[in-house]
C-alpha cells in the first residue's frame, strides 16, 4: 500500500458544497480525512471525547502540513490557512453548524448507532450522516436513524492522505441527492470514488479480507512460514506488502472483525475468520500497534520487524547438496525458453530440448532476441551475451539429458503428458541427477511415481516471464530427498531467484491464494454488485495491487485460470472455490482474454 502523490488542493473555490465537515473520532484515519479535508478548504470540526487524541490530531496536521511546505507543496500561509480551518471538540454538539459528518469511531455497532442517535438530535435536518464503517451494516445504522435517507457510508482508505479511493456506499434507503453531493466532494479532494452497495467489505476490503484470511490460514497449517508466504506474494504477484504483514499493519483484531460481519453475510467458508486471528487478538497480540502479531516489532507502533522464535536461521544454501554444473531443459515454449535463459546467464551449460531440433532451435533464437533487448537496455554486455548464448544447446532429442545434473521439464500442462517425459528422463539421466517439473498446478508426487526415483523428484515452479519474475516455488513431495531439496535451493540462490518452500498439494502458495480472490471479483460482477471497471479500479487504488483482478485473468487467461480453479476445488472441495459459472461461460465461447482478442474487455487485434 505504497504512498500515492497528493495534490495540493488548498486553492479550491473559496464556497464549495459541503464546506463545513465534522469528524467524529480522531485516530489514524479521522486524523487523515481531516487533513485532506483541510487542506481541499474545507472548514473541519474534529470530535473526540479523548482531549489527547484531539491533541494528537492537531499535532499530526502540524506535521503533516510541515512537512508539505518543506516539499513545495504548500505555502507557508497556505500551510497557516489549513490549520486555521481545523478546530477540535469533545462534544457532539459542535457538529450543529456541519454540512456532512463522517464519523470514523471504532468498528462496534452499539458505539456507531449512539453517535448516530446523538447526531439525529444535534444537526440540521439536511445534513448528510456517514460512517466510516468497512465491516458494518450501512443499512442497519441508516434505520435506526431518524433520517436514513441522508445516511450513507464513505470509506477513505488507510493512509487518508495518500490513498486514491473512496467508496461511496448507499443503503436502500439513501436518497441519490447525498450520494451525489459526497461523490462530487470526494472528486473535490482530488480522490477517485466508486459508488457500491451495503454489504461487509463493500468491494476493494470484501476481495482483500478473503485473501487475508486464507493466508492466515495457509501459516495456522504449517504448509508455508510467514516469511515464505508473504515472498511468495510480493515477488509472485507484485504486491507492495505480505499478507501477514499487512494483517499486523491492518490489526489482527480489526480483520476479524471484518471477516466476521463478511461470514454472517455470505455464510462462505472462505469469510469464515481462521482460527489463529481469534488467539492472536484474544492474546492482545493485535499487530503492529501492539508491537506483536505474525511478526514481532521492536515497539508498539513500529514497523520495524526483528527477529523472534520463528524467524529463520542463517544457513548455508549450498549446505548439503549435490553439485550441478550441467542444466537440461525440457520444451520449445516461453517458459522454457526462459528458464533456459536465467540458467545460461548464471553460468550453467545448458541443453534445450525439444519434440524436434527445429523447434529447439527457434527456442533458442528466442532467447537470442530475449538477450540482445537486455543489452539494447544497458542491463548486460554483448560480452556476457554471447557467452550466455554459447552456454545453450539445442537439442531434438531427451537422449541429450545423459549428462545434465539437473532437468527441468517446462511442457504442458498435462499430467499424462508429464509423466510420460518423467519415465524418459528415468531412463536417459545418469543416476543421481536432480529432475525437475515447473507445473502449477499438477501433483508433483505423481510426477514422481512415473520414475524409479521418486527421490530425487521436486517441484521448482517459475513465474513467467522467467527471466524477470524473482519467484520460485520449491515444491517437496514426502519421498522428495533432503540433498535434492538442498541442491534446488543453492541452484535458485546462485540464478538469483527468491525460493520459497510449500509442500504439494494445488496452488502451492501463489495461485492457491491468488485465484480464489480473482474467483470472488468475478462472482461480484456475476451479482451485478460492482462493475468491471471499479473492481478493478478498487484493488488497484485501494489495495495496491498493479492489476485489477479483471485485467490480471485476461492476461493470464481465462482458459489458464479456470483450470487452476478447477484443481483447486477438486483438491480441497471448498464450495467457495466452485469456478464461477461466468468464467466457465467465457471460456466455453472461446473468449480467453488478451490472446483471443476477448475476455473480461476486447483488445484490438494485432
């Protein structure tokens, strides 16, 4: 969730709508909102019944407009102007004079509904009543006003100041006169609304929190450690931050609270908060402001991660292996064509076998043009290309693995088709050579048993386009054997890959968390709850994803990602994981994203 550029909104019309905001709870995120409020030249009441946190507060916009005037942002008088707007209280009754009050209290539905109550009694009969609210019902609090059709939700994200996105939510109940005049505010301070419906998580936290949860999950069973579960995410998927992290940094606490009010709504097993959330948040071990959570911090508050019982120990990466100086690689395709690249540039003599010469050598040729771009972009010398270049064999036949200490078969992704290659490497590698298979989402064991060496059979699963993606997953099997488990993870550190280890079974880590979240921002277009569009506008501003899910599947492809899907309900037999039926429509009407011209969107044809 990596800080967005701000603009300098302070020179707005001097009489915008909505021009007197009140702010009921000044912690984090009230303080946030009242800083982007401010600084848009809004006039903003801040109501907290603690004289501290209103104190923090306008120290934090000291410092925060400070900081703006360092950076040219603001100006001295501008910076002087915005301070001025900003007036604290400690009781209600100061919101009298408020065009609209967002209140950002704690996530408790008692506490919201007596603010609301005290409100209803307090401002004038036009002012429009928001929560803050990303996990309560909009609709419930609105009923229980005695104004619901001027209630609504707006959910600014976390860090106010810097995040794009603001959902702007309506219950049945509200009239679209206040949608509009918050929409039309939210545009004002330079922010990118998405208007949805009143449902737990609304859209951009009702993706995130499933994702959240699984992967709490995933470390409560010991398949993967923390530290390799969120690796596995940032550098497969190109997040700004590991699950597990971004659980400490959200609260332990408050995501299961969210992931409660989600559970009670969708009864989806999914939503349903793993158990380790409720031990932590019992434990007071609440994340990052309580200095511990998955990780430990240095103090409350910090986000400084230091070493505790679980972090792992330095070791020896070569420790134990076996020596591995020649590489076969198995396919003609990209991703065998850069696998063979990434281990041609880390030294290795590397043989590239195809169905036929022709296609190794076009595989070859690919690589070839795959280097001289590196070198066009300054990233390698014609030197070290040449020589990396020299390094790859092409080859027609398996016959040519007879050498190779290591072989890594990159074909399709059929099981019948890899096992039969598997009982070829049997016979055609020498004894002791390490066989690898790059498969996503197929059972490596099975891959094992076609071989009279189960042992020395492992999973190294690239991400495409090799080359560039820093990700490996190492996938053991129980008959996998230490040295070789050993031997892959010296082979990824000396080609400068990232290994994280995962046991085998569908998904590994990546894709057993990442299409479950694609899954669920389908079924949200299939309910008609959000459009295309502002799902994927969602993730992107709100979460920090580089991708919207829809962009994302057609990339991969819809063909690609329903099968993923598929493995994966058949392994774990979790109704929330059944394929959505859209995606089995698309694809069965042959619209398999960016490759066919159509998917989700339709792309021009090249």
């Amino acid at each position: 969730m990596g800080p967005q550029s701000t603009p300098d909104l302070s020179t707005q019309a001097s009489s915008p709508s909505l021009s007197t905001v009140a702010i009921v709870g000044l912690g984090t995120m009230g303080t946030g909102i009242a800083e982007v409020l401010t600084r848009a030249g809004r006039e903003v009441i801040g109501i907290d019944t603690d004289e501290t946190a209103a104190r923090r507060a306008v120290s934090a916009l000291e410092a925060a407009t400070a900081r703006a005037v360092q950076r040219e942002r603001l100006t001295e008088r501008e910076r002087q102007d915005a301070l001025a707007r900003f007036r604290t209280f400690t009781d209600l009754q100061a919101a009298a004079d408020a065009d609209l009050v967002i209140e950002v209290v704690p996530e408790d539905y008692e506490l919201k509904r007596q603010v609301f109550a005290e409100l209803d009694a307090v401002v004038r009969p036009d002012t429009i009543l928001a929560t803050g609210t990303n996990a309560l019902s909009v609709t419930r609090l609105a009923a229980d006003s005695q104004r619901p059709e001027r209630v609504l939700g707006v959910h600014f994200f976390n860090p106010a100041p810097a995040m794009k996105l603001v959902e702007v939510v309506s219950s049945v109940l509200t009239a679209p006169t206040a949608v509009t005049a918050v929409t039309e505010l939210a545009h004002d301070l330079g922010k990118d609304p998405i208007a949805v419906g009143d449902r737990p998580g609304f859209v951009a936290d009702g993706l995130l929190f499933g994702y959240l949860n699984q992967a709490a999950a995933m470390y409560e069973s010991k398949y993967a450690t923390r530290e390799d579960i969120d690796a596995a995410m940032k550098l497969g998927c190109g997040l700004p931050m590991g699950p597990l992290a971004l659980l400490d940094l959200i609260g332990v606490d408050t995501a299961r609270t969210v992931l409660e009010a989600m559970y009670a709504e969708s009864q989806d097993r999914l939503h349903a908060p793993a158990p380790i959330l409720g031990q932590l948040a019992e434990a007071g071990l609440t994340g990052r402001k309580a200095g511990r959570g998955f990780y430990t911090y240095d103090a409350p508050g910090s986000a400084t991660i230091v070493p505790d019982a679980e972090s792992p120990a330095a070791a020896d990466e070569l420790a134990g292996g076996r020596t591995v100086s020649g590489v076969g690689v198995a396919g003609s395709g990209t991703m065998a064509s850069g696998i063979a690249e990434v281990f041609a540039k880390a030294g290795y003599k590397v043989v590239l076998a195809a169905r036929s010469l022709e296609k190794a050598e076009k595989a070859k040729a690919r690589i070839a043009k795959s280097l001289g771009r590196s070198v066009d972009k300054g990233r390698m010398t014609a030197e070290a290309r040449d020589a990396a270049l020299a390094a790859v064999t092409p080859a027609g036949s398996l016959d040519a693995f007879a050498d190779v200490d290591l072989a890594v078969e990159a074909v399709a992704e059929d099981l019948a088709v890899k096992q039969e290659l598997f009982r070829t490497l049997d016979k055609v590698c020498k004894p002791g050579a390490v066989l690898a298979t790059t498969t996503s989402s197929l059972p490596v064991v099975a891959c094992a048993r076609a071989t009279s060496r189960p042992q020395d059979v492992i999973g190294m699963h690239f991400f495409n386009p090799a080359p560039a993606m820093k990700l490996v997953e190492v996938v053991r099997t129980v008959l996998t054997a230490d040295d070789v488990h050993a031997t892959v993870r010296a082979v990824c550190a000396k080609v400068r890959k990232h290994p994280v280890d995962c046991g085998d079974r569908a998904g590994f880590i990546v894709n057993a968390l990442l299409f479950p979240y694609l899954n669920n921002a389908i079924k949200m277009v299939e309910e008609h709850y959000a459009s295309l569009d502002d799902i994927d506008a969602a993730m992107k501003l709100g979460g920090g994803y580089p991708m919207g899910p829809f962009e994302l599947l057609d990339v991969v492809g819809l063909d690609v990602s329903l099968a993923i899907e598929k493995v994966l309900h058949a392994e774990f037999r979790d109704p929330g994981l059944a394929p959505s039926p859209l995606l089995e429509h698309l694809v069965a009407a042959g619209c398999l994203g960016r490759k066919t011209g159509r998917g989700f969107r339709e792309y021009a044809r090249r």
